[in-house]
C-alpha cells in the first residue's frame, strides 16, 4: 500500500532526585548512583547551573511535565535520563561527562511554556534539545532553535508539516503517513465499511486523520463524518461531546476513529452512554494509552489502538523502569517513547563524537552519518559505536528503537507501528506491528 508517500509492509508479526541546579554549579553537576542493576550502576547526571556544551555533553530536554501529554512525560524523561547514564559508564563524549536538564513543555494550549524553555536552553548552549512530545508544541519552538543553530530531535513528533522542516530538526518518531497508512489498513481489513473521526483541531489531528482518511478509502471505505473538508474538528481542551458523538452515531458509521488527547477522557463515556459498542473504537499515539484509572473494567475492551516504535526489548524495559523508580521515585507503567528518547539522546552523543565537540552545529552535522545514513558497520550501544569511531569506522547506530537510518528529510527511513487491543482492564496490549518506510 502507498499512501502519503510511505510504504507499509503488510505482513504482520507479534511482536530523582533532584541534582543541585545552583549557579555556582559548573559541569554536569550532581550525579547519584544507583547499583540496583545488573549492568553498569545507574546515574542521574543532572547539568549544573553554568554547564554547557563548552565542558559538558548537555543533553536538555522540553518535554511534558504537565499538560494533556503529560503521561508521555515519565518514560521520555527516563529514556534521557538512561542514555545519559550509559553515556557516563562508557566514558562520556570527547573526554566530558554528559549531562541532562528536562524543562516543562506543557502543551498547544498555553504555547509559552514550551517558548520560555526554549528561551532558557538556548541560553545554555546545549549539545541537543530533545522533544517535544506534540508535534504543535514543537511548531511553537523549532523556529527559536533553530535560530540559534541547535539541534533539536524529537521523540514523538508525527505532523508531516514538520519532516524536512529546518537544518537543525530530527525526529526519532515516524511521521505520521506511516501510521496512518497503518491504522487505515487496520480498519479496513477489520471489516469496517464505514468510519466516523471525532478528531481536534490540532496540526497532529487532523494531519494524521488525513493519512488515516487517505489509507482507508484507497482501501474502499468511505468516512461519513468527521473527514477532511468537512469543518467537524472540535478545538483542543473541549470538555464535553454529547453534540459531536450524537452527530457522528447518526452517520451509522461501522466503527469511529478518535483522534485527540486528554478530551479521549470525557469522548470515552459520551460514546458508552449513547450505547456504542465500544470494541468498535481506535485510538492512535496520543490516547493509546493506559486507562485503567479512568474508566470501569470493561469499558474499552476490544477496542484498538497504534503507537510508532517497536516493541523495546524486557532488558531496556527493566532498565529504564528501574532508572525512573530511582531517580523520579515511581517504576514506569507506560513506555511509550522511552526508546526514542533515548535513542535521540544516544544519536546525539555519537554524532558529537564523531565530530569530535560537543557543539550542537557538530552534532548537526554528523547526526545523519551515525545513523546509518552513509552505511557504516551496525552498532547497538553506545559505547560498541564508540569504539567504532575511534577506530576510524563509519557506523550505523541499531537503537532499541527499531528505526531505520535518518533520511533526507530527518525522518527515521523506517519504523515499527505496533498495534494495541484494550483488555477488560482498559489496558492496551501489543497484538501485532507492522514495518512502514517512509
């Protein structure tokens, strides 16, 4: 199937403690040690309140403390936290320790936390940015980055408006063609004739709704409400959907596509109160999530759902779980984008060492070199890749990810979406993936 210009490979497999910030703080800071693992002790580097990129691999991030993607905010933050802690056991970046200091992206709501972050790394000269978690936050802020020639990756950014946006912005995330072409073909080979969208008025939603329309209809479906054209988007941080899902019900569609974030929580019980058979939803990265807390057991049983990246290994998984339950106090129970984060993070790193400074204009330019895209010898950690480069050889990092090389663009070349069903307990459960190329 080709659509959105990605191209889906059908067959389907199952698949802290705060650091002291003070001024008179200079290098990476605090750094405790854990030696709960098996591995290498596990650190939390936190960057001191004069580092920068001049005496340190300053890895800063915006990403969602609060705000309606604030459930993405714990395995992001850890996947950061992780890499830089095996950045450190493996000797750091050009002769230094690497560093991280997360800052709040909040979200599209209230555009100026995100703003006032940038504002603040920017003075910090960072090695990288790493975020943010929405693709319409990052349209608030790329630009000031950008500016300022620092290189910014993102874990979770999907919007298509953002592939190829500038010199200085990466994604470890697969732009949303891939999986809309994917959640498309879902419905489609589920049986579903008709389909409805309750989807917002944001760059990610109706982006990936377009995708989603696209894969669809070329698979013969027709969208009855909700699709692109038609003016039904509701705007963000809407609270309640009596009008909308009494409009979308009265299309008699086969099944409904709900495109949104934290609104999914008050979209969830209109639906079941107007009597929808609620196996009968799909969900994409953004409420794909764990809802066990919100609604009674059986509530979301059967539905589906997708999220970009491969199914990380248990090994990462007990890992980065194990660097958040030390260093910010809880074990993870969603991992969505932690091995993005860290991959990101790791990318960084790898590409300032090649380039042989910490600089952000240096990791800018070799980024695309350690992920493969020059071809190079596979390499699946930090410190083998390391090794590799000083060497001499060319490398191509393999991340728990599951990414492909970065592409012209500064998208992954290709990427796993993995597919969800809801058990009783309103918990998604990875069921299948499916390989894209973008």
């Amino acid at each position: 199937m080709v659509a959105g210009g990605a191209v889906l490979g059908l067959a389907l497999t199952a698949c802290g403690d705060d650091g002291d910030d003070g001024d008179s703080d200079n290098g990476a800071g605090s750094d405790e040690t854990s030696s709960s693992t098996e591995e290498a002790a596990l650190t939390n580097s936190e960057c001191g309140g004069n580092a920068s990129s001049a005496d340190a691999f300053y890895a800063g991030g915006i990403l969602p403390l609060t705000g309606s993607l604030a459930f993405l905010g714990p395995p992001e933050i850890a996947g950061v936290g992780l890499a830089v802690s095996d950045i450190n056991a493996a000797g750091g970046v050009n002769g230094v320790d690497a560093c991280h200091n997360i800052l709040d992206s909040g979200d599209a709501n209230d555009l100026s936390v995100a703003r006032q972050s940038a504002r603040e790394l920017v003075g910090k000269k960072p090695s990288v940015v790493v975020g943010a978690a929405s693709s319409s936050v990052s349209l608030g802020f790329v630009d000031t980055l950008t500016e300022a020639q620092i290189t910014q990756i993102s874990p979770a950014n999907t919007a298509a408006e953002l592939s190829g946006y500038s010199d200085y912005y990466f994604r470890t995330a697969p732009e949303d063609s891939v999986q809309g072409s994917a959640l498309g073909s879902l419905i489609a080979q589920d049986g579903h004739q008709k389909i409805a969208f309750l989807v917002f008025n944001d760059a990610y939603g109706t982006g990936l709704r377009d995708f989603i329309q696209a894969s669809y209809e070329g698979a013969g479906g027709q969208v009855v409400y909700g699709g692109k054209g038609e003016g039904q988007e509701f705007p963000p941080g809407q609270t309640t959907f009596s009008s909308e899902v009494t409009s979308a019900l009265a299309t008699n569609p086969d099944a409904i596509v709900i495109l949104a974030f934290d609104e999914t929580g008050a979209i969830v019980p209109e639906l079941a109160a107007q009597g929808w058979d609620m196996s009968k939803i799909y969900m994409t990265d953004g409420n794909t999530s764990d809802w066990s807390e919100d609604f009674d057991p059986g509530t979301l049983e059967g539905a589906k759902g997708t999220i970009p990246g491969a199914d990380a290994s248990d090994d990462f998984k007990t890992r980065v779980s194990d660097w958040s339950a030390e260093f910010e106090g809880a074990p993870l129970d969603d991992y969505s984008y932690a091995a993005e984060s860290y991959d990101a993070t790791i990318l960084a790193a790898l590409a300032a060492a090649k380039g042989g400074s910490n600089e952000s204009t240096v990791v800018q330019e070799n980024l695309l070199a350690v992920s493969g895209a020059s071809g190079g010898t596979d390499c699946a950690s930090y410190e083998e890749c390391l090794a590799l480069l000083e060497d001499g050889e060319e490398i191509a990092y393999q991340g728990p990810s599951g990414i492909g090389p970065l592409n012209e663009n500064h998208d992954p070349s290709s990427a796993f979406i993995g597919i969800y069903q809801y058990s009783n307990e309103n918990k998604p459960e990875l069921v299948d993936s499916v390989e894209g190329v973008s």
